[in-house]
C-alpha cells in the first residue's frame, strides 16, 4: 500500500507542477505589452548611391523628383560589376511596394527577374512622351520601358495608378 501512494503523490505533484507553470504563463503573457502594428520601416538615404550609379552606369540612371514625402525610399543598391543594375525600393503611402530598377542585362532575362514573373500585356501607355509597356500576372505589376543599351522596370505590389506615378516622377538627370 506505501508504494502507490507514493506514486499517487508523484502523479499529483506533476499536476501541480503543470498548473502553476500555466498560470505563470498566462500572467507573463497577458501583463508583457503586444504590438500587432506593422514595423516601422526606416527611410534610407539614396543620393550618394544615385551619384554613384549615374556616374558609372552606361545608361542614364533614374531616380524620382518630386514623390510627396509619404513615399519612402526604403532600399537602394547599385552593382556596376553585375549589368550596371540599379534598384530603388519605396513604401507607398498605402504600405505598397514600388521599384524602380534598371540593367544592361538582356531584357527578357532582366524583366522576369524585376517583374518576378509578370508577362507582357497589349496594353501601353504614355508616360511624358514614353511608351511604356503593362506586364502583368507575376508576384509584381510592372510597367517597362525598354531602350538603347538598357530596360526601365517600375514594378511592385502597387497599383498601375502607383505605378505610372512612380514612372512620371522619373528624372535622369
């Protein structure tokens, strides 16, 4: 008979042992402060980048002028070793993702990966005496703008409103 009260002892004690370290969390849970809200995503300085690529890159490099200050420039990266790609990354003022990115590379090559898959559509339009093409259907939305010796993509999660406003506030120089 002392042995399984012994065991009945363990068995209680470990129910015991379960039920405060519950508690425990359930009070480290509700008294330790939660943030559901979406991370705030610091703005990045671009213009030494932008100097840099439009010194170097065999194309003229472009950048916006004159986005309203809601758009924030978030990435940035120029690679001269690498087609003279040029990126530039904002967070629209709806939290949507909109690029500028720009190559020497072959455009098929360089659409797909800018565009993460997006096909031409028949769609064009013009943007300040430019046509741009609509490509469509891949993770982003795009509008490209092929030329001599390199291929404009403005592309993200944004809409082609977003879009074509990216693509208006271009400057090269």
């Amino acid at each position: 008979m002392a042995g399984s009260n012994g065991k009945q002892k363990t068995v209680r004690d470990m129910i015991l042992s379960l039920g405060l370290i519950g508690i425990a969390a359930a009070l480290i849970y509700v008294f330790i402060p939660h943030d559901d809200s979406a991370p705030d995503i610091p703005r990045v300085d671009y213009r030494v980048e932008l100097l840099t690529a439009r010194r170097s890159a065999a194309y003229p490099v472009a950048a916006p002028e004159g986005l309203p200050t809601a758009w924030k420039a978030t990435s940035v990266r120029f690679d001269g070793a690498n087609f003279d790609a040029w990126h530039l990354g904002f967070h629209a003022p709806d939290g949507q993702y909109v690029q500028i990115e720009q190559s020497t590379q072959k455009p098929s090559e360089f659409i797909d990966q800018a565009t993460q898959g997006a096909a031409a559509t028949k769609n064009t339009q013009r943007i300040d005496g430019r046509t741009w093409t609509r490509y469509t259907g891949g993770r982003y939305d795009a509008l490209v703008l092929p030329a001599k010796g390199s291929t404009t993509v403005v592309a993200g999660t944004g809409s082609f409103q977003q879009l074509t406003e990216m693509a208006q506030a271009l400057k090269t120089s």
